[in-house]
C-alpha cells in the first residue's frame, strides 16, 4: 500500500485508527500523514499509535541530524507540536 493510500484510508475513517509503525519520519511522508491523522482526530475518530520502542533512538539520532541542518530547529518544532497535539488527544 503507498502512503497515498493510506493517507485517503485514514480519511475514510469512521470511528477508529490504529498504527502500527516501527519509525514515524520527520519527512514529507511523515508529516503529510500526521497530518491526515490530526485531521481524523479533529473529526471525533479515536486513533491509537504503538510504536516500536527500539525505534525510538532511531528517531533521535534522525531528528538530531534535521535540527543540525539549515532550518532544521524551525522543522523539528512543528512536527514536535504535532506529535504533542497527538499525544494530548490520546491521552
């Protein structure tokens, strides 16, 4: 499935979403589709992420290098407030 795909299933959603994901990117991919699912929230649909704890590291050593880059802070802070609004609304 491409991530178009998933992306249009993720707005189809009728009343849950679960991820199953071992890395979430800091990339277009990675915020397109957090956005379509901060979108699915927004509708009421109850979405749940479980993620690989061994990825996690991954994902630090991968942002760390993004913060480094020209531009990088401004890019992490964004995607930081929406990983934080995800987590609000699963919480």
């Amino acid at each position: 499935m491409t991530f178009d795909a998933v992306e249009h299933q993720l707005g189809l959603a009728a009343e849950s979403i679960d991820i199953f994901m071992f890395v979430w990117r800091n990339d277009e991919i990675g915020n397109q589709l957090g956005q379509a699912v901060l979108a699915a929230a927004d509708r009421g649909i109850s979405v749940k992420v479980i993620k690989d704890r061994a990825a996690i590291m991954y994902e630090r050593i991968d942002d760390s290098q993004r913060i480094e880059s020209p531009g990088g802070l401004k890019k992490y802070n964004r995607v930081l407030a929406s990983l934080q609004q995800i987590h609000q609304w699963l919480t």
